[in-house]
C-alpha cells in the first residue's frame, strides 16, 4: 500500500512529459500495462508517450491505443520514465535515460531505479499491481478500454490462470476487471484464437525439431531463422511456442531457442511446472524472470547453445532433488 501511495503522489506531482516504457520482446503484461497506465494518465490530464523497442506483436493489436505506441529513439533523455514489467531500464533494449526513473514490476529481483520503484515479486502480473495502483488513485477513471488491457496483461502473464503465480487476488482482479467492462471470451479469442496461415507452417517446421533430454525429463524446441524467413512469418508469432514442448507428459522444463537475425543470438524462453526454478536456470547466462517461466540471450552454435541449456537445466534439476532430500 505504501509503494502504490508514493508512486501516485510522486506522478501527480509531474508537471513535464511522462514516457512510459516496457522490455523489448514485449508480452501482454508488458503491453498491457503500458498502454492502461497511458490511458488513464491522459484522462487525469498528463502528457504522456508511450515507446519500446520492437513492433507490437499481432496479437495485441486489438487493444486500445496500440497504435499510439512509439518507436524508442536511442540515446534520448527524458524528464520522468515509467519502466513496467522489466527488471531495470536497460531491458527496453534502447540507451534511453531519464531524470527520474519509476520502475512498476512483479519481477524477482532487478535494479532499483529510484526510491519511488513499486515492485511486488508476489504479484501475479505487473497488470494486478497496475490495477491496485489505479484503483487507489480514482477508481472511477478506470474504464471498460483501460480494464480491457490489464485484463490482458493478468490473462497472459498467468497463462489463462493456470500459472502458479495464480492466487486469490488474480481472481479477484479478473472479477473487477469483467465488472468494469472487460470481456473474458473476447479477449481470449482475440489473444488465442487469430493466428495466421504463417504461423501454422512456422510451427509445423518448430515441432520436427522436438528434442528430449535426461529421460524425457527436459523438452527443447528451435526456432532457426530460416523457418521464419521461409514461411514470411515473425519473430513475435513463436509466442506460447515453448508450451507444446512444455505440455509434454513427464517434462519438468522446456525451452525454445529463437535465433535471431545477426544468426548468433539465440533468445531463450524456459518453462517449468512447479517443480524447477527456471529462473535459476536463466540466471547463469545472464537473464531472468519468474519460478516458471524465465529468458535469456546466448550467443554461439544452435549445437553449443542447446547443449548449454540442457547441462544447466540437468544441474539445477539435481540441485533441487538433492534440496527435496535434505529437506
């Protein structure tokens, strides 16, 4: 309560341009988040922007005011940023510095950005926290376009509720959100259920490369840069790509390599089921995120890279088995 109360104060106070910002290969939290927090300013007569890196995934077009969202221009200065749902503004992927920095995350862990930073690593998404702090702020502001997007943000970031970052108060915000306008079937069709022709090739060419590792134990995909290319696909439509690997019986952790355009960089997306900190996992090369669901980069081989994941996922597998014994 006392974080939500010093972020609201401290952006009321905020007389010059706001900038609001998110992580590069942005998600529906992410995306989410930026664009009800844009909104509501703007009715509470701010000047605001909103910005990041890459394109907005297809997925997400259907929101309101997405098409409002800019470009991130590299080595800009701002007067006030609000970084949400990233660790710490070097995740946006852009040199960008601003006089003040606010960071609004539910990421364990991250850089503290300024004594007004509101981070809850128990929060189900950064769109619950969103949704506090707005709620707070003046209720009456929050409408049927804002809620559509934070519903986005919780729907996403706890896999359709099934997550386990899925405790009481993501029912209890999902519940606010339908009241204030927000529509579950909707929203999840036009989330889920829009993929093009493309992707269908795209993942038909993802699932031949189906690997499984310490005794069907750890699942792995691979995204090459050709596939896309070949079927004239994007990047951002592997989303939810890992969890077919994931859904596969016995598996503890799955992962997705995506090669990326310099052919390199391999971006990494693990998942696990409870049982495995992925997070652990996407430490050790320089990443993060959630128990369940975390990323990193790595540059080298597809052969070198995946046989990287798979030694640091065995690891930390029997790290946490020798834990379970102990305990």
């Amino acid at each position: 309560m006392e974080g939500e109360i010093a972020v609201i104060e401290r952006i009321k106070r905020e007389q010059g341009e706001i900038l609001i910002v998110t992580h590069e290969n942005p998600d529906g939290d992410g995306i989410g988040s930026m664009i009800a927090l844009y909104r509501f300013l703007l009715k509470e007569g701010k000047n605001v922007r909103m910005a990041m890196k890459d394109d907005l995934p297809y997925i997400y077009n259907f929101l309101p005011d997405a098409d409002k969202i800019e470009k991130l221009i590299p080595e800009t200065a701002y007067n006030l940023i609000i970084l949400v749902d990233a660790a710490g503004l070097y995740r946006t992927g852009v040199e960008i510095k601003g006089r003040e920095v606010i960071r609004i995350d539910h990421h364990v862990g991250g850089v503290k950005e300024s004594d007004y930073d509101y981070v809850d690593p128990s929060a189900p998404s950064t769109t619950y926290m969103i949704g506090l702090l707005l709620k707070r702020w003046n209720e009456s502001q929050i409408d049927k376009e804002i809620a559509e997007c934070l519903y986005t943000g919780l729907m996403t970031d706890t896999g359709s509720f099934r997550y386990n970052n899925v405790d009481k108060r993501a029912f209890e915000m999902a519940e606010f959100l339908v009241e204030k306008g927000a529509k579950p079937s909707y929203i999840s069709t036009m989330v889920y259920e829009r993929n093009r022709p493309n992707v269908m090739h795209l993942l038909h060419r993802v699932l031949s490369t189906l690997k499984m590792d310490y005794e069907g134990h750890i699942a792995s995909l691979v995204v090459r840069r050709s596939f896309i290319d070949d079927v004239n696909a994007l990047e951002e439509e592997t989303e939810g790509f890992v969890n077919f690997a994931k859904s596969i019986e016995d598996v503890d952790v799955a992962f997705i390599m995506i090669q990326k355009p310099d052919l390199k960089t391999w971006r990494v997306s693990l998942r696990g089921k409870g049982k495995i900190n992925v997070q652990n996992i996407a430490k050790k090369f320089g990443g993060g995120g959630h128990k369940d669901a975390a990323g990193c980069r790595i540059i080298g081989s597809e052969e070198t890279v995946r046989e990287m994941l798979v030694n640091a996922i065995k690891a930390e597998i029997e790290r946490s088995s020798r834990a379970v014994k102990v305990a």
